[in-house]
C-alpha cells in the first residue's frame, strides 16, 4: 500500500487516501462512490457530494446519470430544487464494492 500522504488537504475532502482510492485509482466515479460508501446513513445534495469527494461540481453531473444507471447509487428525494443521492443499498455491486473496502482494510491491519 502506498503510504499516506501528509499535505494540507481540506480535512473536509473524505475521498482521498483511502484503501479503495489507492487499489482503485482516484477517478472520479471512484471518489464520489467512496464519499457515498461512507455517508450511508444519508442522503446529501450534489453540492455537499462533490465537496465531501474532492470533485468539482460538474464533474459530479458528468458521472452521476453513470452511477445511476449502474445502480450504484440513488436518488431519494428533492430538497427545494436540489436532487439528494446516496448509496443504493438495495444494490449487489455497491454491496460488493463496501465488502471488498473492508476486506482491503482488515489486509491492511494484519
């Protein structure tokens, strides 16, 4: 594993220097699925999503038709006139994709 990297990075950005950015890569589709991972009790507004991955807002719109699509993520509701999006629970592949976060991490630990 690479090590970890001490920069003055915003302590908001939550999807940097996590196992499945370093196995997976730091594409945006992979950010934005890490942030989701680890929100989700939530649902959160593209705004709130983008600043949370790292991504600028309208890389956000470039990849979250993707995501749904894939049924990786949801959205659940619109807020005034913001759609909000989590994780789809419901989903085999995002299933999937947290368990091999966790298999990566207990790797990690040993």
């Amino acid at each position: 594993m690479a090590p970890s990297k001490t920069t003055d990075a915003d302590p908001e950005i939550l999807a940097e220097d996590t196992v499945l950015t370093d196995v997976l890569g730091t594409h945006a589709k992979v950010k934005l699925l890490v942030m989701l991972l680890s929100h989700n009790d939530r649902d959160l507004n593209p705004t709130e999503i983008a600043r949370m991955a790292g991504i600028d807002r309208s890389t956000f719109y470039e990849h979250v038709d993707d995501l749904l699509a894939y049924g990786m993520i949801e959205q659940t509701r619109t807020v005034g006139n913001s759609p909000m999006y989590r994780i789809n629970r419901d989903s085999k592949a995002a299933e999937a994709l947290a368990q091999m976060e966790w298999e990566l991490l207990d790797e990690v630990e040993e």
